[in-house]
C-alpha cells in the first residue's frame, strides 16, 4: 500500500513537502515517483526515484523547483516542492513498480493522493 500526506494550501512562491509511505509490500527495491492530476487535465508524471535513491527524473515543468528524496530503508519517500506555483495545484498521487520506464508511465501501485493548493 501506498499513502501520501503533506499536501495542502500555499500561496506562489511558497513550499511543500509530500511524503509517501509505501507499506505491507517489498517496496525497497522498486522504483517510486509521483504523478498530478490537476481538474479537466489527465494525470501527469511528476518525478520518481530508483529503490537506492541515487537515480532520479523529473518533469521539465518541475525541474529546479522540486526535489525527490527517499529514506535509507526505501520505505518512504519524499517531494520537496519549492517556488510553487499556481499550476502547480493538483492531486499529488504516490505510485510504484519495478523499474524506472513502469512508473513514468503510470505504476502498478498507487495511493489514495494528496491535494496540493497554490494559490496567486
């Protein structure tokens, strides 16, 4: 299972941190990122993170700006949002599978999101 927390409301400019937690399934060794999905747009990859975390990708539409981070034990992992901005609010959604190429195009494995609002 995956579960994400962190979201909420921000004015541009401003900074959030997502984290997720991936429980109940060996998740250390898959690779996990996150996708948004704002209202009327379709889902979107945001960023992911190899199982060590020394592998990352990003959107060009994030890159600079947020960052994706994972614990020692690749239990969690982390999005360091920064300089937000107003398109940037969406429902941020945790997902997971085995390699890098699965999860930019959507993982086996997703959470329930997390609303992230930026407001002007």
């Amino acid at each position: 299972l995956l579960r994400e927390s962190g979201g909420g409301s921000v004015q541009a400019g401003g900074s959030l941190r997502l984290t997720c937690r991936a429980a109940g399934r060996t998740f250390s060794s898959s690779v996990l990122g996150w996708f948004r999905e704002a209202p009327g747009k379709e889902r979107e990859f945001v960023a992911a993170v190899n199982w060590s975390g020394a592998v990352t990708e990003y959107a060009d539409s994030v890159k600079g700006r947020f960052t994706i981070s994972r614990d020692n034990a690749g239990n969690f992992i982390f999005l360091q949002m920064d300089n937000l901005e107003v398109e940037d609010s969406a429902v941020y959604y945790c997902t997971g599978d085995n390699g890098l190429r699965e999860v930019k195009q959507g993982g086996r494995f997703w959470g329930q999101g997390t609303r992230v609002t930026v407001s002007a």
